[in-house]
C-alpha cells in the first residue's frame, strides 16, 4: 500500500511531531511485530511512525477551466 516517496496524509495525530491533514512524504518503510512503520523526508524523527494512522494524499491536478470560461464571456460580451 505505502512506497517510498508516496505522499501521505496524517489522519490522526500519533504525537506532537506531525500535525493531523499535513501531507508527508514515504522516506523508509518498516516491518516490525506484524505492524508497518513509516519515516518521512520531514521529520527527523528517529522513530518510525505507526502507518495506520496515514492515508496515500490525493493529488488533484490545478485547473483554471471556470477561469477561462468567464473571461470568454466577458469578451464575448465586450464584443456585441
């Protein structure tokens, strides 16, 4: 489920280092007692943070779409 480099989002907050809905990135992955540890490009931690309590982030590409609709109206309008 997690790589390493993934962006993920902290769903709740496992301690005061991370801030829940921050978005981190998959530095190390850890297997340890059936359960999976992760660190992160920025934090620097020494300890791996528990995976449960991250979800892969959702990258939504930017659009600017309603921008492009409005001004052709508006010159549109300029135009008649």
């Amino acid at each position: 489920m997690f790589r390493v480099g993934m962006k993920v989002a902290c769903i709740d907050n496992p301690s005061r280092i991370l801030k829940k809905n921050d978005v981190y990135t998959v530095q190390q992955i850890f297997s340890l007692d059936g359960k999976t540890g992760l660190c992160f490009v920025e934090s620097n931690y020494p300890k791996p943070f528990d995976a449960a309590y991250f979800r892969p982030a959702v990258e939504r590409p930017t659009s600017i779409s309603f921008a492009h609709e409005i001004l052709r109206k508006a010159t549109k309008r300029m135009n008649a």
